[in-house]
C-alpha cells in the first residue's frame, strides 16, 4: 500500500434506487507514510512551493477533480 489512491467497494443493495458505484477511491497524505521528516529533503523553488502548498516535494499532494483527467505535475 504504497500509493496514495486507494479503493473500495461499497455494498450494493438490490433494493437501491439509482446507479449503485461499485468501486470508490479515496486519496491519502503523503504524511502518513513519513515518520520524522529526513534531514536534506528535495525542495520546489519558492514559486513552485507557492503553487503546490509545501516546500519539501515528498509532501506534495494534488488533488485532481473526479470529473477532469489527472495529468501531474504541479506546473499544468
């Protein structure tokens, strides 16, 4: 369980009156799997730290609207 994204699949009850979602996911903080933040981290630049919300990239998190494709990077 190494990436961010993670997924379930939610009871889908026969009885339901719309479309049931047979699979939903859900996005984890990269802070969750850093104990003591290491000492000489990779820093973004001071405008990349602006657009992305932290200095140190290992935090860095996107978020991407369920309704537009992910393209990565934090410069798009």
């Amino acid at each position: 369980m190494n990436t961010h994204i993670k997924s379930y699949h939610p009871f889908v009850s026969s009885f339901d009156p719309c479309k049931p979602i047979l699979e939903k996911t859900y996005s984890t903080p990269p802070h969750l799997y850093i104990g003591f933040q290491p000492p000489n981290l990779p820093q973004f630049s001071p405008f990349e730290a602006l657009k992305a919300g932290t200095l140190w990239q290992a935090f860095y998190d996107p978020w991407y609207n369920s309704l537009e494709k992910a393209t990565g990077g934090i410069l798009t």
